[in-house]
C-alpha cells in the first residue's frame, strides 16, 4: 500500500530540470542529478496520480490506478529508434483499464514537458473498424453526442488526431466534422509552465474537473470499442 503524501504541485526546479535534460541528454549528466529527477519529478507525479485515483475511480472503477503503472519512464526505449538519446524530456500519466492498450483503447493522460502541461482523452492510434464505429455511432445518436461533445469542449478541450487528407462523404453538419475526419480523435487541453496553477494543487483540482466533463464521452468511446471488438 502506497503512503498517499499531498500534492502540492510542481516546482520551478521540476521545470528546470527537464530543460537541462532536454539540452544534456545523456547519463553523466542525469546521474549528476537523479536525486533532482526524484524528488522534483518523479515524486510529484505520483503524488498527482494519487490525487488523481478517487476521481477516476468515479469515472470507471476498472481503470489501472497504480501510480507504477500511471506513470511513464523517463529512460527511452532506444533498440529500435534512429534517436538515441536515452532520456525523455517530459514525463506523464496515463489512465486506462487494465490490460487494455492504449492504442485502441480510449483513456486518460497529462504530460509535463519544458514548455507546457498537456492533457486530455480519446482514442490515439485505433483501428481503422473502431473509427468507422465512431462515425456509425455519431450519427445514429447525434443528439445525445452533441451533448457530451459540447459538455467537453466547454471545459476548454479542443478537438484533435490525425486527420484524413481526403473528407469522408456523409451528411451531418458541420458541428460533427472535427470528430469524423480523423484516423484518431481525441481531446486535448493546453496550459503553459507560467502558469501558476501548475506550482499547486490547483492543477490537479483542474484535472479533476475536466476529466469528469470528458466522462460520458469516454464512456461512449468505450461502449464502441468493447461492441467492435465482439
């Protein structure tokens, strides 16, 4: 059982120490400076996914709400990548039921990197079938998906994925087409390092608020998922 310590935010040294990593990528520099690593980032995230866990129990009691497996390593898997440096330079969290993955599966995540505070929901990487169960979806009940979409989207999440270079024909209005034309989609919500939310609770307080503004729309995503993977 984990001691649940209070999260009381970031630091400016939690910010500095990812721009140092950022520019000094490599092992000399990083264990010159693991106990930094701990205490201004690793220890702060966990404290955050903690805080994080009775909401999101809320949202859906089968997610995986162990800060070890929320959290992201800071070393790179490098076997396979034409980039070898060996650290990252942001670190975060992500929510999703158990053994489910995070490609085709709807869920959760915040990030912090050296310029901004990422988070937000939806499906990353699916399956092309997922995605067309989407669009089947929305427009069998375009009205009550209007509703959430817009209960979303008024806590200040944006629309995003990747888009398709060619429009697929249908014929809803134009309100549904930010989440149609896109091989992903997902929310997504910005707030930049000068803000003073992230040096406080406040942070998480707004993770809270937003996500569970995002929820019947999780939920949605994944009825669809759990009904095309029949």
């Amino acid at each position: 059982m984990e001691t649940i310590t209070p999260f009381i935010g970031f630091s400016p040294e939690t910010i500095s120490f990812l721009r140092g990593l950022k520019e000094n990528n490599d092992r000399e520099w990083f264990n010159e400076r693991k106990q930094i690593y701990q205490e201004a980032l690793l220890q702060p995230f966990r404290e955050l996914a903690l805080m994080l866990s009775p909401a999101m129990y809320n949202i859906d009691p089968l997610f995986e709400l162990r800060p070890s497996k929320m959290l992201s390593r800071i070393y790179r898997d490098i076997r396979f990548s034409p980039n070898k440096d060996p650290y990252k330079s942001s670190m975060w969290l992500n929510i999703q039921q158990a053994a489910t993955h995070w490609e085709n599966f709807p869920g959760f995540f915040a990030e912090l990197g050296t310029e901004e505070f990422i988070y937000g929901m939806g499906l990353y990487a699916p399956k092309r079938k997922i995605m067309d169960a989407f669009r089947e979806e929305i427009s069998y009940s375009r009205e009550s998906f209007r509703e959430m979409a817009q209960q979303a989207t008024s806590a200040g999440f944006t629309v995003e994925g990747e888009p398709y270079k060619r429009n697929l024909p249908n014929d809803l209005p134009e309100f549904y087409q930010p989440w149609i034309q896109r091989k992903s989609c997902y929310l997504l919500k910005r707030i930049p390092v000068t803000d003073p939310r992230i040096y406080s609770s406040a942070i998480a307080l707004q993770l809270m608020e937003d996500f569970t503004q995002a929820a019947d729309l999780y939920h949605f995503m994944m009825d669809i998922v759990k009904e095309t993977d029949q």
